[in-house]
C-alpha cells in the first residue's frame, strides 16, 4: 500500500486537491502550488520529470513534419548561455542540426567590437533567421539588417531600444519575449529583507555597461528607504572587478547584496557565488542558475519557457509566419527558488513563510 508521499491523496490535502502531504506550513492560494497542482516542497526530479512529460505532449501536438532545410544564426556573449535547451526544443519540432538544420554561432565574449563583428558575419550569411541571446546581442544585428528575421530569447525594453513598435504589433523585423528584470527588483528587495531582517546596509552588483543600470539601482534606492536600508552599488565592466567590488562591500560592512544579471555576470556565475560564500553574503539574484549552482536564492520568471517559446517563434518563422505580425510575449509565470545548503553555509535560518512559497527548495 502506498503512502501519501507516493502520490494518494490524504483527508487533508483531498478539499485542495494535491497529492503530497507534506508537513511544511503551506498558504492556501494558488501561487503557493506548482503548475497542475503540486506541491512546492517536492523534490527537484519530480519536478523536472512533470516538466519533460508536459512539454513532450505539447511538442508532439504542435510540430509538423519538416519538410524543407533551414539556415540560422546564433548570437550571444558567452559560451555558458543554456542554448542546449533552446537547441533541444528545436529537435522537439523537427528541426534536427545536420539533418535539416545548419546553425551558424557566433560567441562574442564582453568585447562590443567583437559582437559587432559577429553579427556582421551572420549577415553577411543572409540565414532565414538570426536567434539573439538578448538585447545587447540583438542591437547589433538590428542595426545592420531590417530585413533578416530576428529572435530575441530574453530581452528587456525591447521598445525602448528600438526594436519594436508596440508589444502587440512590432512592426518591424524582431519577435520574441521581453524580460522583466528591473520590474521585479522590488520583489527581490523584499526577499532580501526578510531573509536578513536585521540588515541595514546593502549593496547592488551590477553591470556598468547598461544603460539600464542606473536607472534600477536608483528605483531600488528609493524603494530600500522605508524599510530602513541603505544601497551601495557596486559597477563592474569586466570579470576582473569583481573581487574588488566584493571586497568593497566587506570593507563597508554591506550586510546583503543583491545581483542583477547581465552577459559577463551571467557567464562568470560560478565566480560571484564564490565571492559571495567567501564573504559571507546573502545573495538574491535575478537569474534562476545562480541558485542551482550555490547561489541564496533567486526570484524572477521561468526561464525556460523562453528558450521553447522561441524555438516556437523560430519555427513559425521558417514556416512563414513574418516577425510583424508575431506579438512580443511577456513572462506570465514567476518562480522562488531557495538553495538551504547554501543558507546552512552562511549560518542563515530561512523563514518559514519563504520556505512556503517557495516553488523549489534545494536541499
């Protein structure tokens, strides 16, 4: 006979409809409850095998037999962007690479000159699609071709830089998803505060590349004033600052931090948490891998419905469809993800309100 753990529903979880009893206070409303019901304390491979079955009826209901073979380019700054998920869900709809499939990529590191160049050489090609990583990818491919579709896997501000006329109606040669980053920084602020309630000082590590940078630290400066917090941003342009950007919050006795994600950051993730450990941080970021390889905890939306919402785009794109008429797509889903090996490390006791809302604790 099986237990409740095993997947039977028990008298109190039966009115609500799940099936894991566990014991973790658990608020009832749906953003506290996985997608389709589950629970948010249940373990990562459960969760990810929900996923794979999920997303395999949906590719099998969705994909076409290909018929014809296709060119595309691929741009982005680092070779540590998840492209495989992106590349996997191009398999899912029958675009396989050697088969019916070439994809020319091009890896730009931090150097704005050689991201030029790289899409200057994806042009020059005339694929019938470029994929862009991001905005800083996209914008110099934009500004060589109106012409040549282009994708945008995780873009903020997408109008605001130009590439679209509206959400609804792009109007140009850009489709994709938006990213919302500095529109969250308020969610994660307040997770910052109730993770290190007796925190007065805290600082914000960012790209100083961005024009957007500013902007959201000075929203986040006034944001931190009620709760009694003062901010000290920390800018960095290359990899190399990053240990004195760290050190600068130690010797300010920064008592939490707050990282926001950008192209060197992302690819040098491993190096921030370290830095972070080593310091004695508690760290929220806004990109979900920090948390899955060490880092506190992450809030922000599900990323990988990006990679499969644009191999969808990709697809329709091949088989017609023109970037105009495709709406950009904006995140509908959210995620908190706690890592408590990471907490025991830093000597931290998670709240038991985070601990139920979190949709993954990794343990």
């Amino acid at each position: 006979m099986r237990g409740t753990h095993q997947g039977q529903q028990s008298a109190r979880t039966a009115p609500t409809g799940r099936t894991h009893d566990c014991k973790r206070h658990l608020h009832h409303a749906p953003h506290d409850l996985l997608q389709g019901g589950g629970h948010p304390h249940m373990n990562r491979r459960d969760v990810l095998l929900g996923a794979v079955v999920a997303a395999a009826s949906s590719w099998r209901a969705s994909a076409q037999e290909v018929t014809k073979s296709a060119h595309i380019g691929f741009i982005v700054t680092g070779e540590g962007f998840p492209r495989r998920r992106f590349d996997e869900a191009m398999r899912h709809l029958g675009w396989i690479e050697g088969r019916n499939l070439t994809v020319e990529r091009r890896f730009t590191g931090e150097d704005p000159e050689r991201r030029k160049t790289a899409a200057a050489e994806l042009v020059a090609q005339h694929p019938d699609v470029i994929v862009a990583a991001g905005l800083i990818d996209a914008l110099p491919v934009h500004a060589l071709t109106g012409t040549i579709p282009i994708v945008v896997i995780t873009g903020a501000h997408l109008i605001e830089a130009g590439l679209a006329d509206s959400l609804a109606r792009p109007g140009g040669n850009v489709a994709g998803m938006t990213l919302l980053g500095g529109e969250l920084d308020g969610k994660r602020l307040e997770l910052l505060h109730e993770l290190v309630p007796a925190a007065t000082r805290i600082s914000v590590f960012a790209y100083a590349g961005s024009p957007r940078t500013i902007p959201r630290i000075d929203a986040i400066e006034a944001l931190a004033r009620p709760l009694g917090l003062r901010v000290a941003a920390r800018l960095v342009s290359q990899v190399a600052e990053f240990a004195g950007a760290f050190a600068a919050s130690a010797a300010d006795h920064d008592q939490a931090m707050l990282v926001q994600g950008s192209p060197v950051a992302q690819e040098n993730s491993e190096r921030i948490i370290s830095l972070a450990t080593q310091y004695r941080l508690p760290t929220v970021y806004d990109v979900r891998t920090y948390t899955e390889r060490g880092g506190l905890a992450f809030y922000g939306q599900v990323w990988r419905e990006n990679f499969e919402r644009a191999a969808v785009l990709v697809d329709k794109i091949l088989k017609g469809a023109k970037p105009s008429d495709l709406p950009i797509e904006q995140p509908t889903r959210f995620e908190l993800v706690v890592n408590l090996k990471t907490a025991r490390e830093l000597g931290l006791t998670i709240p038991p309100s985070i601990l139920a809302r979190a949709n993954e604790v990794i343990e």
